[in-house]
C-alpha cells in the first residue's frame, strides 16, 4: 500500500472478491450506490490492536471479530446485516501476506451472516493496525428498538452467557490455571470470535421495548438504557447466566462476589440485552429455544434511576487491555 496502485491491486485481489452487490461497483469506483434500499439499520464500531484484541491474535480473527462486534449491533435492533464498509489501516510492520487471511475471515463470516462488502478504504499506517466497520442491516420490525423505550413493568433479558470474553482475555495475557485446556479454550474462542444472536433477530424485533448488545460490561450497558430511558433496572446477578468455564473460574475464587462483580463487568459479551413486556415470556423462551440462543430473564424495570444489581456496582468505565 505503499502508492495508489499497490493499493489497487491489493483491492482487487483481495476484497474486491468480497463485493457480491452491483451497488459496490466492484469496487473499481470511489463510491457505492445503494437504489431503493429501503430502510436501514446503521452502526459504525472500531477495533484497534492492543486495545480491542491482541497483536498476536490470529489476524482471520480480527476480521471476523470487526465484522461480528457490528451484526451484533444490528441484531440488538431486531435487524439482519446486509452490507458493510470497511476502513483498513495496515501498519507497515505487518506482512503483506496477512492480508489474504484477513480477507479470508471475512469472506467466511460473510457466508455464515449473509451480508456483503459495499467499499471503504484501505491505508498504510505506522501505527497499529485499526479496522473500521460501517454496518447496514435491514429492520425486521416498523421501527428497531433503542436504548430508551423500556418500559416501568418490564422483564430485563439476556441472551447467551456472561464473562466469557473477559475470561477469554485473562486466558491470554495472565493465565486460567485453575481451568482444563478444553474450556480455556472455549473463552478464547469467544473472546477472539463472539457470536451475534442473528437467529434471535426477528424476536427481538417483534417483542423487545430497550435493546442494545453488551461491549462495556452488563452493569454498565444495563445504565445506558436506564439513563436513556429514565427509569431503574432492578437486576439479579445471582440469574445472570454464566457458561460451565465461567462457572468453575467463579468457584476458585476465594470471593465469590468480587469474582461476579468482574464477570458482569468484564464486557466483550456481544450479547443482547433487552426489556420486553411480562405478557411476551412464553413467547420469547420460545423462540429463543427455536432459534437455539440460550435466554435468561435477569430482572425487571422499575420507576426511579439508574441500575440496583444487589449491591454489584458498575465499573463506570470501557473495560478494554490494559483496563
């Protein structure tokens, strides 16, 4: 990428296979065109070595964790991924030859979520590598859901498991030596490759009031659709779900409540948390084990302010390396 034809031919070998739509021009334009795409669903999130994933983190997943962080967005809006931008900054101390395998992560998430690269823009850096995602998804329902439509009365659910991406990163940089190869490597993989619920999408859709997916840890994403929605979100942590590895990680430690209050604080979830009305349960338990996304109702919503979570405080900061 040192000049516009590097550049070019890197494109065109690498991420123009990607471009399945005639509105990204095969990429040979500098812009794409979207004809009555109806409406979208749109979110923009970054990754940045050494802040988001490590630097010897398998670079097939780095793409594959740029592109999932963003469908797992759209899914939290009752949306499916269509297309995407990508922004890549290249820093020159990697080898060129990784970008094949970064463009190969991409290519086998976009089979696995059905979307398809629409452009961007590709740069070299002296810094560490950066990748930029625009995504676009299409809505489900007549209008996504947001952070501020809960709803006082409202159950309070989660999809999935919590901790395990924290688990994943503490597996990396500090060692789980109280826990079998097997399931550190479970909370390696989830910490490297989360897994947006896109087959719980369409419930999320037709019976979610709030809705976001959890980065920034489960408390503290639980304050944003408080905040947003000017109410208080009454949280069990003892119901909140923690997969077999979580829970073995939980049982040697020698506090257990300082031991949760890190796994629900820990971020790197991806998973969506959403108030929906008491009438939907059945519904919902019901299409969770239809789509076959583990779901758990973790609390209710109640007149006041801010989140009571039994006395676990928030951490009141992004937890990323280093944090």
């Amino acid at each position: 990428m040192s000049d516009g034809r590097d550049e070019f031919a890197l494109i065109a070998r690498h991420f123009a296979p990607l471009a399945r739509t005639p509105a990204a021009r095969g990429l040979l334009d500098d812009a794409a065109f979207l004809e009555n795409a109806g409406p979208l669903v749109v979110t923009a999130d970054a990754i940045v070595e050494g802040v988001h994933f490590l630097p010897d983190d398998p670079i097939d997943t780095v793409a594959q964790k740029a592109l999932r962080v963003n469908i797992s967005d759209v899914v939290a809006k009752g949306a499916t991924p269509s297309h995407y931008l990508l922004t890549l900054q290249w820093p020159a101390t990697r080898p060129a030859s990784e970008i094949g395998q970064f463009a190969a992560g991409l290519a086998r998430d976009q089979a696995t979520f059905g979307c398809t690269l629409l452009g961007g823009d590709t740069t070299a850096t002296p810094g560490p590598l950066g990748v930029a995602v625009t995504m676009f998804g299409k809505p489900l329902g007549a209008v996504p859901p947001s952070r501020r439509d809960a709803k006082v009365g409202d159950d309070v659910w989660v999809t999935g498991s919590i901790g395990d991406g924290r688990l994943g990163l503490l597996a990396l940089t500090e060692g789980l030596p109280m826990l079998n190869a097997i399931a550190v490597a479970q909370l390696v993989e989830r910490y490297r490759v989360p897994t947006p619920r896109l087959a719980f999408a369409p419930a999320i859709a037709a019976f979610a009031h709030a809705s976001m997916d959890i980065s920034d840890g489960l408390i503290d994403d639980a304050w944003k659709i408080a905040v947003a929605s000017g109410v208080r979100l009454m949280l069990d942590p003892d119901a909140t779900p923690l997969s077999a590895p979580a829970l073995a990680w939980l049982a040697a430690q020698g506090d257990r409540r300082l031991g949760l209050t890190a796994l629900l604080n820990g971020g790197d979830d991806y998973e969506v948390l959403f108030t929906a009305a008491p009438s939907a349960r059945g519904r919902l338990l019901e299409a969770a084990d239809d789509a076959g996304v583990p779901l758990r109702q973790i609390g209710a919503v109640a007149a006041g302010q801010g989140v009571d979570a039994g006395g676990i405080p928030a951490s009141g900061h992004v937890h990323r390396l280093g944090s």
